[in-house]
C-alpha cells in the first residue's frame, strides 16, 4: 500500500510541475510588464528542472519497485536537479527576457548549459530505465510500462525539441511555448 502510495505521489507531483510549467510559459509570453513575466521564464526553470527527477524517480519506483539507492546516494542524485532549481530564481538560468512581438525571447545566464546538461542526463537513464523494465515485465505491468514509455518520450521529444534544442542552437526561444503542449501525450497515453 506504501508503495502505491508513493507511486501515485510521485506522478502527482510531475503532473503538477508539468502545469506550472505549461502555465508559466503561457504566462511569460503573455504578461506586458517586464518584472512579472521574467518572474514566469523563471518559475518555467524552476518547474522544469525538476521534472527530469521526478521521472528518473518514477522509472525506478514503477509499477511496483523501490529505488534502488541508498540514502547518500539518492541524496545525491537529488541534489543536481534542486539546487539548478533554486539557482534558476536568479540570473543563472534565466539572465532577463526581450520582449518580443510573439512573446519573450530568453538571454540566459552562466548556469543554462548545466541545465541543458542535467535535464538530458536524467531523462536519458529514465528511459533505458523504462525499456528495461518494459523489457523484464509481462502482464498488465508490461502494458502499463509501454503506455508510460512511449507518454513521457513524446512529451520528452517536443519539449527538449522545443524547449532546449532549438533554443540552444538558435538563441530563439519564440517556438518555446509548443513544447508544453507534448504534455497532452504523457496525459492521454497514461489516462489511457
């Protein structure tokens, strides 16, 4: 029963993020004045880096699993993800925004590519992790696995798409606001 519990935390709290982030890149666009909507590119960054985590997490923790660390090492593997989170309330992340005719552009500061970095490095251990188990797996375990799976790598594929890779190569963050809307697969394919 803990386990289910934990479970059903874990994927509430990465739902949660996903709508902060979806509201808060709506929101960064949207607002005129300039404090409140770098306020919300922030807020974006700060969801955002953590739901990398949660996913890592989950991938080990479901359907019935426990995470396979240790405390100091779970410690650990926490740490990256929260302290860019904190980090992305200053400049680090997010420098200041350009108000564009078709929202904001991002100027991003010292620390995005460590969040560039961190959010690929977790997401590509949670998807072996999530193949594996799909791999090891019979029954409805298998099925719910394979509807999981293929949920967060296409929300994953537009997000990093983009959210990262567009951004990152371009320095053009006007795409940015269709990343949240592959959030609609990891729904339907979990709901599902």
């Amino acid at each position: 029963r803990g386990r289910k519990k934990r479970v059903g935390t874990i994927f509430s709290l990465l739902v949660f993020l996903v709508v902060i982030w979806t509201a808060s890149n709506f929101f960064a666009d949207l607002i005129i004045n300039y404090d409140v909507s770098l306020f919300f590119a922030k807020i974006a960054y700060t969801s955002s880096s953590l739901m990398p985590l949660l996913l890592f997490y989950f991938s080990y923790i479901f359907p019935r699993g426990n995470f396979p660390a240790s405390k100091i090492k779970t410690f650990f593997i926490f740490l990256p993800p929260i302290l860019i989170s904190v980090f992305s309330f200053s400049d680090f992340i997010v420098a200041s925004i350009e108000q564009k005719n078709y929202g904001i552009n991002i100027i991003t500061g010292t620390l995005y590519p460590v969040f560039v970095f961190l959010f690929i490095s977790y997401l590509i251990p949670t998807f072996i992790n999530f193949w594996k188990r799909y791999k090891n797996s019979s029954g409805i375990d298998k099925q719910q696995i394979q509807y999981l799976l293929l949920g967060s790598f296409a929300t994953s594929i537009g997000g990093v798409t983009f959210n990262i890779l567009i951004p990152t190569l371009t320095g053009n963050f006007a795409y940015s606001k269709y990343g949240p809307y592959f959030a609609i697969f990891l729904v339907a394919f979990v709901g599902y």
